[in-house]
C-alpha cells in the first residue's frame, strides 16, 4: 500500500466528513462537531503517524488546500488567451479534491472596462430621466 502524505490524509479525512465542507449537511454550522473532528484528526495523526498538529495548524492547512484547489480549479476552467500560451503542470493533489467541485462557487470576476461602462450607462440614464 502506498504511503499518504500529510496533505493527502487532510483531504481524505476531509472527503469523509462531510460537515466540513458541504453547506448542505445538517451539521456544517455546528461548530462544536467540526472542532471534535478536528480533534479527532489531531489525535490520529499523533499516535498513527507520531505528527504533532494542533487543531488550528491542521485547520489552516486544510484552509491553504481548499484554497489551492479553488485556484488550479479556476485556472483549469478558463480558456488559455494569448499565442504565448504554455500549458502548465496540473496541481498534484488537484484530483484528488475533485469531491469539492459541486461545493465550491468562483466569483464572476468583472473587468474595470465592464465596470466603466456600467458607470458611464448609469450616468447617461440618471442625467436622461432628470
């Protein structure tokens, strides 16, 4: 059997919990529960693997995962622009978190071009009507 990773093991916990990441679940806003799986991951990683974690160390790594994955998620939605384009690498734990798709939500990002043409329609209506 292959060995995991520190990384790895954070994502399966994770995958097989689901309060921790998925709103819908009854128990995602009981915060009591999350801290007690937290807990319990510190626990196992201390006497399983003899890694020495406290809970707020292994809540930001989780934090720093989820965040990476948001991001090589995002980059791997978009179209690649430009004739110098070069295709990169994918994440190397980027599949291993694919449970998270249905679960996270990109926010549209507007260009300052779109936004300036907003304003400049806005304006154009307010001094119309007045």
């Amino acid at each position: 059997m292959e060995s995991l990773n520190l990384d790895e093991i954070i994502i399966e916990f994770v995958r097989e919990n689901r309060c921790l990441y998925d709103k819908r679940d009854v128990n995602f806003k009981n915060i009591r529960k999350k801290k007690d799986l937290w807990q319990k991951l510190s626990e196992n990683l201390r006497n399983c693997y003899t890694l020495n974690m406290s809970v707020e160390e292994i809540e930001r790594r989780w934090s720093s995962l989820r965040d990476m994955f948001s991001r090589e998620n995002r980059r791997q939605m978009l179209p690649p622009s430009g004739s110098g384009y070069e295709p990169r690498k994918e994440w190397e734990l980027y599949r291993n978190m694919l449970f998270l798709v249905p679960h996270i939500a990109h926010r549209k990002l507007i260009s300052s071009f779109y936004t300036f043409i907003y304003l400049l329609v806005l304006i154009f209506y307010t001094f119309l009507i007045f």
